[in-house]
C-alpha cells in the first residue's frame, strides 16, 4: 500500500489515555504508551477518542496529550486527533488546536446523543473540515451515537478532498463496499471483531482497541493479505478471537486496553475517569491467561 491508498497507516489503535491515582493526566505514562504501541507493530494512533476516555477530558488536556504523543512518536508514527463531539463549536476549537500542534489528522464521529439529521450531520462534518487544513477520517459507530451516517451523506461530503478516509463500526461490509465504491473513500475497520473480513473487503487497515496488545499479529495478518495469503491470515485471526473476546465482549474496551498496559508493565495502575471504573479482578484474570496465550509477558 502506499501512502495514497492508505493515508494514516495500517495498522492503528485508538490509545488509551494513563492517568495518576487521583485521576489527573500522567502524561509520561501516556508517552510510555505511545511509544509501546509504535514499537510493537503500529504505525499510527489515535488519541483523544472514546477509548481514550475524552468525553472526561477537556480541551486543554487534549492538547497536552496530543503534544505528548507528537513528542513521543510523531517521527515514527501517524497521529490522529480525535475531534468529535456532538457540540461543533466544540469540534472546531479542538481541530484547530490539533493543526495547531501538528497532528498528521484528525478523528470525526458522528454527533452523539443528540442525533441530528443527515442534512445536520453534513453540515456538521463540513463546518469542521472548514476549520482547518487536516485530513480527517470519519467515525461511523450509530451503536453508540444512534444514528448512523447515511450512504448520501459520505457522498455528499466526498466531494470535499478533506474527507480521505472512514472508521467503520456499523458491522455491516456489504454497505460499506458499497459506500467505498460510490466515493472512493479509505476504511479502515472499527470493529476488531471484522479486522480480517474488512480487511478482505477492501479496508486497507484497521484502527483497533485489541490493538494495544495485538500490533504485531494485525501487522503480519495484513501482511498475509497483502501477499494473498488467506489461510495464514485466518490463521493469525483466530489465534486472536480469545484475546478479542476477552477485551471487547466483557466490559467497555478502554478498560481492558488500560488493564492490559498494566499487565504489561506499561503502566503502573489501570485508573480510569468516571463513569468509567477499572476492570475488575476476574477480567484481569482472563485478560492475563489470554496475553500468556499469546506469549506476552505480563507482570
């Protein structure tokens, strides 16, 4: 692939943000992360999204955060900028401060909660665009914004060649091929449960949460399909269905992401922000024996 066809990498996670006992930034463990994650298999991250817990964050923590990492990894790495909210004086303020500080894109979900119309969300994807000069990836998840971004609407927005790529979660390939072919759009997978069949459906990489622990095997599997390996790549999927399960199906991803940098030896505690709480002991239990499946050694 070259940097046309898959314009912020291949293989991303969306990073978990460390913070301190009382719940403040620990911007060295952010670094740490970040620099775990780029020499472990990936080639971009993106921070400040919902794994990075940034409905609890504010502007200013996101700008130090985004500048952490920048520091940390911007020279070996991609690094996307999570922009979306469902306010867009919000999202504008937060991609020109991202520009502003470098950032190699930015990350835009659909307006959550308050489900605007499609006609709203284009005008809300464009008037953000407007505020800067930054690629941006859009962030199709409806489970959690409850609407999805209709097929006209990436259409529409198409037409604007600050739209270079899309985040798919909607779980549903066959519309997305569609939407693919229709506005020549990037997508990278979104849901780590579809890495390989979106891989095989014309996503040219993933952005990940199982990420955090999986960067070298997401690395070789898209390998394996680069070179039309399929039996090494189902091969490489299913050695990673327990830890998925583990980390995705128990309690919200970020929970596990950050249980796993402690287990690691990433990070020394997996403190979270409310309404977020640290996954509990059993989780932990099964995430190690699941790392240990998959040769990491865990603390």
């Amino acid at each position: 692939m070259t940097a046309a066809t898959a314009p912020f990498g291949r293989v991303l996670t969306a990073m978990v943000t460390a913070f301190d006992d009382d719940g403040t930034v620990d911007l060295d463990g952010t670094a740490a992360i970040a620099k775990h994650l780029v020499d472990n298999g990936n080639d971009g991250l993106v921070v400040s999204g919902t794994t990075g817990e940034a409905p609890t964050t504010t502007t200013t923590e996101d700008g130090q955060i985004l500048r952490t990492v920048l520091e940390a990894v911007g020279d070996r790495a991609t690094v996307i900028a999570g922009v979306g909210t469902n306010n867009t004086a919000h999202s504008i303020e937060l991609i020109e401060q991202a520009e502003k500080l470098g950032a190699h894109g930015a990350l835009l979900v659909t307006p959550y909660y308050n489900k605007p119309t499609q006609d709203g969300i284009t005008a809300h994807f464009r008037a953000v665009a407007g505020a800067s000069g930054l690629p941006i990836m859009l962030y199709d998840i409806p489970g959690r914004t409850g609407v999805a971004i209709a097929p006209d609407t990436f259409k529409r927005v198409a037409e604007d060649s600050r739209f270079v790529a899309v985040k798919d979660a909607v779980g549903d390939i066959y519309r997305g091929v569609q939407i693919m072919s229709q506005t020549g759009l990037t997508f990278y997978s979104g849901d780590d449960a579809l890495n390989l069949a979106w891989l095989t459906h014309g996503a040219v990489g993933v952005v990940s949460v199982v990420g955090h622990v999986t960067g070298p095997e997401h690395a070789d599997m898209i390998a394996a399909i680069d070179r039309g390996d399929l039996t090494a790549a189902l091969d490489i999927y299913r050695s990673l269905v327990p830890v998925i399960d583990v980390m995705m199906n128990r309690v919200q991803g970020a929970m596990t992401a950050k249980a796993a940098m402690q287990l690691l030896g990433v990070l020394p505690s997996r403190t979270m922000r409310l309404p977020l709480v640290p996954a509990d002991d059993e989780i932990v239990a099964a995430l190690r024996a699941e790392l240990v499946a998959l040769g990491r050694d865990v603390r």
